[in-house]
C-alpha cells in the first residue's frame, strides 16, 4: 500500500522537519523542468558519481524516457543504399525476453534490430 501525504507530513512534522511540509505545499505543480532540477541532478552527480557534475546528469520520467533518449543519443536513423537497397545506418542488439521497451526504443529510433533470445535451458547466458 502507498503511503498517503498525511502519512509523510506526519512523519515530517515528527523530525521536525516544518522547512520540508512548507515547502510541498507551496511547490507549483507545473511540468518539471526538463532533464531534472539543478539540485536534484546536483543531489545525483554527488552520491553516486566521483567525477561528475550536475551538468553531467540527465533525470528523466522514467526508464521508457531514458531507454528513449538513449537511442535517440546513441543510434543514427539515417539511411544508406547499399547495392540498390536501403539499409538503416546503425544496428542494435537487445535481449529477449525483456522489457518492451528495449526492444523497441531502438526502432523507434530508426536502427535495425536483432533480437538475441535468451532461455532458462542455458542459464539465460548469451550463445557465443
């Protein structure tokens, strides 16, 4: 079961914490700003990364924005003809079973994919 906002602001006011509950309940509810707040990218590049700045950090709404990014990032949707077809420039490969999405933000993104399937007989190890 999620825990309600009664429950936080009481556990809040519990620590003592009135600065935070103010806080809430004044934050506009507007979009986010895109890519994360400076504090909460500042907030990331600190605890998990030694050599990172918050510039260096990108929060997305999630792991189908960031899969999304990412192949949009990485993969070039641009087309080549080779001897009279034409081929996607960059090519993915992705695991399946998976999450959807993995399989899928790659094509979006316009690359050709290959689909490695993985089972339980081999200890859903990659045949090499």
């Amino acid at each position: 079961q999620p825990t309600s906002q009664a429950e936080l602001e009481r556990l809040a006011r519990e620590r003592g914490d009135d600065e935070l509950i103010a806080a809430y309940r004044d934050h506009p509810l507007g979009y986010t700003p895109n890519g994360g707040s400076r504090d909460c990218r500042a907030a990331v590049a600190d605890s998990i990364f030694s050599a990172c700045q918050a510039d260096d950090v990108l929060i997305t709404a999630g792991g189908q924005v960031a899969l999304q990014t990412v192949a949009f990032a990485l993969l070039e949707a641009t087309s080549s003809f080779v001897r009279g077809y034409e081929t996607p420039r960059s090519h993915a490969v992705v695991f399946t079973p998976s999450y959807q999405s993995c399989q899928e933000a790659p094509l979006h993104a316009g690359a050709a994919v290959r689909k490695v399937r993985l089972t339980r007989a081999n200890g859903w190890d990659i045949d090499l």
